[in-house]
C-alpha cells in the first residue's frame, strides 16, 4: 500500500522520532509501504516520518551504474546509531518531503553506523559516497531535521522564496 508523503513546511517533520521495539509483522508491513512508496516518488531514501510514522526506521535503495534500482540491494536500517564519521565532503541533495529542491550540503565523507535490521538483529554498516550522504540525510529525518536546515542564512532566505514559488506553480498546474 502505497502512503501519503509528508512535505515541508509540515510540523510533523520536525518530530523527533522514537526507537522502535517490536520487529514484528506489523514492522514489516509498514517497510514494505515505505518501499512501495519511496519507489513510486521516483526516491532512493526514505524515512518514517516522511510518511507520518515517528519510528526510526529508513530506508535506501541506491541505483547501480545502469541507474537500475534493484531490491536485492535494498537496506532497511532501524534504530541507528553512528559510531564512527570521518572527513568532509559535499553533495547535492533532494528531498521527497522538500519536492522541486536541490541544493549542495556538507556531511562527513564515510559513516559507520550500528542498527537492526527487520528482524531485530544487530548490524553494521560502514558508508562511503552517496550511501554515506544518503545515510546521513536520512538519519537527520529521526531527529526531526531537514537538508534545508544546514543551508547558509542566504541560502535558506533564497529556498524559502523559491519554494513557495515551486508550490504556486503545481497549484496552479
Ligand atoms: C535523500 O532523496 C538523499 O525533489 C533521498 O521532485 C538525498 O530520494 C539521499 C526526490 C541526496 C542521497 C543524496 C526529490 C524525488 C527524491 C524531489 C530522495 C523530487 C522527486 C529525493
Ligand atoms: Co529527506
């Protein structure tokens, strides 16, 4: 079942969002939505809160060389917790909760980062490239932040005016 996106400026992505305890059925009904939907809004990460559920759960399918999005690379990361950063580096970010934005944001270079997978078991994944960048936007998401939120002041003025103009125009379309 596919669910309704959250976008901004709606307070609920603000939310900080809570570990979540039973890897049940339940569990993995709600991460085959969020799969379902991330896929069909043409996304390549998604978080809880996105669709309106305050759980740290995320989810990231990033394409292969060919640009395919194959499931069998599919990670679904509860509960995490980075435990290792290093280096800086720059990327230009999107957002299914921010539509029609895209700007450069610095995040660390590599993560490792600890979480559960469906199943309650523990694992380990160490990021580089866009899975680290992915990782880390995503993660921001728990905590209730947006890529939008580490632009410079100028930078944020300058969103704000273009996004209110990006949403004049699907309105009127
Ligand atoms: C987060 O973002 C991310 O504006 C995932 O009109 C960002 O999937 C991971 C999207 C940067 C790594 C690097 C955005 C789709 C998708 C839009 C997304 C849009 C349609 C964003
Ligand atoms: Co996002």
């Amino acid at each position: 079942m596919q669910l309704p996106i959250v976008t901004y400026p709606d307070k609920r992505l603000k939310q900080p969002s809570r570990p979540v305890e039973l890897f049940d059925e339940a569990l993995h009904a709600f991460l085959d939505d969020m799969y379902e939907t991330m896929i069909a809004s043409n996304g390549i990460g998604l978080a809880a809160i996105q669709v309106a559920n305050p759980v740290q759960v995320l989810i990231i399918n990033i394409p292969d060389e060919q640009g395919e999005q194959d499931k069998a690379q599919l990670l679904e990361i509860i509960n995490p917790q980075i435990i290792l950063s290093d280096g800086k580096t720059f990327y230009q970010e999107g957002c299914l909760s921010v539509p029609g934005f895209y700007e450069d944001v610095e995040r660390f270079k590599t993560v490792t980062v600890s979480y559960r997978d469906r199943h309650g078991n523990e694992q380990v994944l160490e990021a580089d490239g866009l899975l680290s960048v992915a990782v880390q936007h995503e993660m921001d998401h728990l905590a209730g932040k947006l890529f939008i939120e580490k632009l410079t002041y100028t930078r944020r003025k300058k969103f704000e005016k273009e996004y209110k103009r990006i949403q004049k125009e699907k309105k009127g379309s």
